[in-house]
C-alpha cells in the first residue's frame, strides 16, 4: 500500500487566503510605518542642525518643512511640532494618530510617538 504525501487542496486554498490576506495588510500598513521612520529620521537632523541651535521656532519649522518636503512627509506639518530646548539641546518631537481603512468599515489606527532626543 503506497501512502499519500503533500498537502490537500483544502488545506492549499486555506493557505492561499491567509497569504493574501496578510499581504494585503502588510500593503496597506507598510507605507504609514516607512514614511514614521523617515518623519523620525528627519526630526533628528532637524534637531541635530548646527545652524539651529540659536534659532526661532519659525526658523525651525521651515528647516523641517524643507527636509519634509524632499523625503514626502505628508503625515505631520511644520505646525504640528511640539519644539523645545532640554539642556541647551533643541528638540523636536510630534505625536500624531494615522486611520488605516481596511475593507469596508473596519480599520486600524496607530498612534505614532517621535522625538529627536536620544532614548534613555
């Protein structure tokens, strides 16, 4: 008697639907996770610009809206920074809620946390 190996057509077709799925998910949530590393990476040069250190709140924000600009942040605008000086260091940071509409109307929202200060 010769036994049978490999995977039933149920259990391909279950499969099949979970992938998709979960691409479908990652498709929808990678572009808000990119664009919050490249937000928290031009915080840091923003606050980590020598020209900055003296400089208004405006000045500031237009430094950030440039860096914004070239990297495409549309998430966060200059007028949405909370801007301080700790310790004689400036830094910027910004706390922002994104909705990511799934399928009808079910969706995901994430609330996203930055700062250009150095984590403890």
């Amino acid at each position: 008697m010769k036994l049978q190996r490999g995977f039933g057509l149920n259990t391909i077709m279950i499969g099949g639907v979970v992938v998709a799925l979960s691409a479908l998910l990652a498709m929808k949530v990678l572009p808000d996770w990119i664009e919050y590393g490249k937000l928290v990476k031009v915080l840091k040069a923003t606050a980590a610009d020598t020209s900055l250190k003296d400089a208004s709140v405006a000045q500031v924000r237009a430094a950030y809206a440039r860096r914004a600009e070239i990297d495409e942040i549309k998430s966060v605008t200059p007028q949405d920074l909370d801007i301080t000086k700790e310790g004689g260091e400036l830094v910027v940071a910004v706390s922002y809620a994104k909705k990511v509409p799934l399928f009808s109307n079910v969706s995901l929202v994430f609330d996203f946390e930055g700062s250009s200060a150095a984590k403890q």
